[in-house]
C-alpha cells in the first residue's frame, strides 16, 4: 500500500548537506512525520536521509536506464489449470522513483488471490471491483484475467508508471481493466470515482499495517461501496 506516501523531494546535489531531523521529516511529507513507535529517531533520520538519496540519484536516471532495476516475476496462482500472471518488479525504487511498498508482490496479495479464488464465481462479468494500494497489481489482474470481473486499480500517482507497464503485460484486447490515481481520502479523487458508479466488491491487500491511514482507508472504502458490497482485505505485517 502506497496511498499515505508522498512524491520525490527534488534536492540539487547528491552531497548537499542533509537536514536535520525535524526538517528531514517534514520534507518528507505528513506519512513520515517522525520516527513510528519503538524506533530510535537517529536511525529513523539515516533510513530517510536514505531514502532521499535514492530518490535524488532516481531523478537523474533515463529512462533506459530505470528500466534496468526492474525484474520479472511470474505469479503461478494456486489451484487447478495454468494461470498465470507476468509482473514486473520494482525492488529498488529505482524505475518509479518511489521507495514505496507497492513496487513488489508482497505474501498479502498471493494470500489474497487464493481466498478470492474460493469467494468469486468463475465468471463475474457484472462484478465491479475496486482494488485499493493496487501495488504491482496481481489481485487486480486475477479478478479481471480469471474471473471475467470490471476492475478498477487504484495507486497513489508516483506508483502508476509500474502498475500500468503490469496492466499492459497481462491485458489481452476487450479487458475491462481501468488504473486512476487515488489518495485516500482525496475528496475530489472519490466524487469522481464515485460518479462513475459504486463497486459491488473492495479489495486492499497489506493496506491496514499503518494505523494513522485507517480513517482514510474506511472512508474510501466506505464512500466508493455498494449498500450490499463486500470488502476484502488481507493483512500481512504487524501494525506499527
């Protein structure tokens, strides 16, 4: 899950003098705004002024150049017959500028598609699917390739880039497949959304691990819903 993160901080050089702690959390956006519960703030500081740096050398990459941090994974569902999805990786951040979670398949989305896979009829075609903190977009990708749903990704905008290139690997002509940016939250993110028609089904794997995120998560969640909808979300780290 990658909603409560923000974009690159542009710096001038990589040898520029980093700032302090309290400066280096603020650049770094309200979902950094200190060190979470347990953790030191000096380590919590080197880990972003880590962080920064990558993004730093990141926007300074080409293209080309991106393109060589990433990998290929094929993602061999679980279950009877040969289904499988391709997915590009992102683990060093490198491609889309982002150290955000989403760049990799994480155990919560895997974990995620079987469950679904006993939950969701073979063909779903009046199913409309919202998927939350899509990531690399497997579940996503599943529900459309292998069970004829109407899916929608959602990401936050830095980590677009990786998802659409794992759309168009894994979407053969006529897939009702649709990627939009969104935030939680985001008031006129979700009225936009919402206008469009609320969703029979909500799926989110490994969005729940950062409390101060919950109200937003529900809220969307809430707001974009179908007065019969479900909502499915698989957990796979400890809350911090």
């Amino acid at each position: 899950m990658a909603a409560c993160e923000e974009g690159p901080v542009e710096l001038q050089s990589p040898f520029l003098e980093m700032p302090e702690l309290p400066e280096l959390f603020a650049a770094l956006g309200e979902g950094m705004g200190g060190p979470p519960p347990g953790i030191p703030a000096a380590l919590w500081g080197s880990m972003c002024k880590k962080r920064l740096q990558d993004m730093h050398e990141s926007n300074h990459l080409t293209v080309s150049e991106r393109e060589e941090h990433l990998t290929k994974r094929q993602f061999h569902v679980p279950g009877r017959g040969k289904r499988t999805l391709t997915l590009q990786e992102d683990p060093t951040g490198k491609f889309g500028g982002s150290c955000g979670s989403g760049t990799v398949l994480w155990p919560a989305a895997m974990a995620l598609v079987e469950h679904l896979d006993g939950e969701v009829e073979k063909s779903c075609l009046n199913c409309r699917v919202l998927e939350l903190g899509a990531g690399v977009g497997a579940v996503g990708l599943f529900l459309a390739l292998f069970k004829g749903c109407e899916v929608w990704l959602t990401e936050a905008p830095e980590q677009l880039p990786l998802l659409v290139r794992n759309v168009n690997e894994n979407s053969p002509d006529g897939l009702d497949l649709q990627v939009a940016p969104l935030k939680w939250g985001d008031k006129e993110a979700l009225e936009q959304l919402a206008a469009l028609g609320r969703f029979d089904m909500i799926v989110g794997s490994d969005v729940t691990y950062r409390p101060e995120c919950l109200s937003d998560l529900l809220s969307t969640a809430h707001q974009l819903m179908s007065p019969q909808g479900r909502f499915f979300s698989q957990p796979s780290r400890p809350a911090r």
